[in-house]
C-alpha cells in the first residue's frame, strides 16, 4: 500500500469538489461535444472532434489523479487538537525574522494545496521541514539560496 499522504480538512474538500465538477459537468459536456462533432462526419479532418477528444483525455486523466491522491490521504484536522505550541501539519506559524524583525505567516499543508502567495507551504519545503517539531519560541535557521535566515516562531495556531 502507498503511504499516506497528509492533507488539511480545506484540500481534501476541495479536490471533492473539483472530482464532483469534473464527474457531473466537465464529463457529460465533453461527451456531448464528441457527439456533436461526430455528426459532422468524417472524424479525420474535424478539428472539433479532435480537440473534444484531448479535452476528454485530460478530463479523465484528472479525475483518475484525484481519485489516486484521495484514496491514500490522510485529513488531519488540527482545530479538533489541543494546542501545544507545536509545528505540526496544518498548523498556522507565526514567525519573526531575526534580522530584520519582518513578522511572515505560514500554514503547513500539504503538496496538493501549497501556494506561497496565499501563505501555505508544502510540508516536504525545506522552511515546512525546518519548522515541524518546533515549539514557540523556538529560534529556526532556515537555509534559502541566499544563506540561512534565523526566524523566532512567536506563535503556532491550531486553525
């Protein structure tokens, strides 16, 4: 058996979702395209058919990866834990830059919903794997390609 793959409560709602669109809608309106464009004869030549058929490739394609990626996870949900003021998956980590004093924000999710934008790091980063198993008040070297970066966590939230 594959191992598990950890995901937050919000990932694992969202790629139900996204198989849910894929399964009811993206599906049935692509099959209905190659309907239509089979109608229009000779399949060789029919751009339509061609493109409806590729889309239907990737349509499928997702929805076998979804299905893959859900079969092995693992939603941890750390609002349902007590908060020890430890990094742990899917917590929320407040941390101040040594330096500079610059405060940054980051939950640690998983692969799937990583977005450094929005603040979420994937925990196999090298700043996710850095922080697991820290505490508040804890002082992290964190190497990035310009050096390494001390960062006090001030805060962990179990959100």
């Amino acid at each position: 058996m594959a191992d598990r793959v950890p995901m937050t409560q919000t990932g694992e709602t969202r790629l139900r979702e996204e198989l849910k669109k894929l399964k009811s809608e993206d599906r049935p309106r692509v099959i209905q395209a190659i309907a239509d464009a089979r109608e229009h004869g000779d399949l060789k030549e029919n751009a339509e058919y061609h493109a409806a058929r590729e889309q239907q490739s990737f349509i499928e394609g997702r929805i076998q990866e979804i299905e893959g990626k859900l079969s092995v996870s693992q939603v941890i949900d750390v609002t349902a834990m007590e908060n020890t003021g430890k990094v742990i998956f899917g917590t929320t980590v407040h941390l101040v830059n040594m330096d500079t004093d610059e405060e940054v924000k980051y939950q640690i999710v998983g692969e799937d919903e990583a977005d450094i934008k929005s603040g979420k790091l994937s925990v196999s980063s090298p700043i996710a794997r850095a922080l697991i198993g820290k505490s508040e008040g804890d002082v992290v070297a964190i190497r990035i390609p310009s050096g390494t970066v001390e960062y006090e966590i001030s805060e962990v939230e179990y959100i």
